[in-house]
C-alpha cells in the first residue's frame, strides 16, 4: 500500500501597516493587516493497483497578519532589518474530489471540510536610503 499527500501553497499577498517607536538609530516595530494565499491538497492512496483513491481541491483562503520587526540604521543611508511575520489563514470549508477506482471503474463523489492554514515568516533585510 502506497500513500502521499501534499499541501502545496501556490501564492500569497499582504495588506499591513507598520507602527513603532524609534531609539536613537533602532525601531521597533509592529506590523498588522490582511493575508490571503491560494492553496492546493492532494492525496492518493494505492493498494496494489486494486483499489486506488485520489483527493483533490484548492481554494484562496484569507485572514490576519500579524509581525514585529526591528529595524537599525548602522550608517547615514543603511539600514538592516529582522522580522517575524505570522499569517493566519482562516477556517473555509472546501469541496474536495474523491475519485475511487477498484478494478478499472471508477467513482467520483465530493466531500466538504473545513481547512486552515498557518505560515511563519522569517525576514532579515538590507535597505539602502537614496534621500
């Protein structure tokens, strides 16, 4: 018997605003805003090339972003920067296709679930200031 399944995170963008507080050449930083990705589930499931079961779908989920940073000014124009960023796609329930197949006929039906997603984000940065 043979399994794999894969999540596969196709793309995502962001809407956030950033607040903090500086310290002579340091801020600090939040980060907040509004995340949405596109996301695909596959699974296959194979039993001696007797019975094999696939599952399919993929839908665009969105929902909060949330991050601190520091940000320090090491020169005039140069800047480095670390930041921790936390998308939490919200819960969407999901169609999934189920295709069945034993002895070379085969049976499709759908099934919806409830799916969610999370991503963590690390970022180190180099800025450079032209003004």
């Amino acid at each position: 018997m043979a399994e794999s399944a894969s999540i596969r995170n196709r793309w995502d963008y962001d809407v956030a605003g950033r607040f903090g507080v500086a310290f002579d050449r340091a801020l600090v930083y939040g980060k907040a805003g509004w995340v949405a990705g596109r996301f695909d589930w596959n699974a296959a499931d194979v039993n001696c090339g007797n019975f094999c079961t696939t599952t399919r779908a993929n839908a665009t989920l969105d929902g909060l972003l949330i991050g601190l940073g520091l940000e320090y000014a090491f020169l005039n124009n140069w800047t480095a920067k670390f930041e921790y960023d936390y998308l939490g796609f919200g819960s969407k329930n999901v169609p999934f296709t189920i295709t069945c197949s034993a002895f070379c006929n085969p049976l499709t039906f759908n099934q919806t679930q409830n799916v969610s997603a999370d991503k963590h984000i690390f970022k180190v940065g180099l800025n450079y200031k032209f003004f």
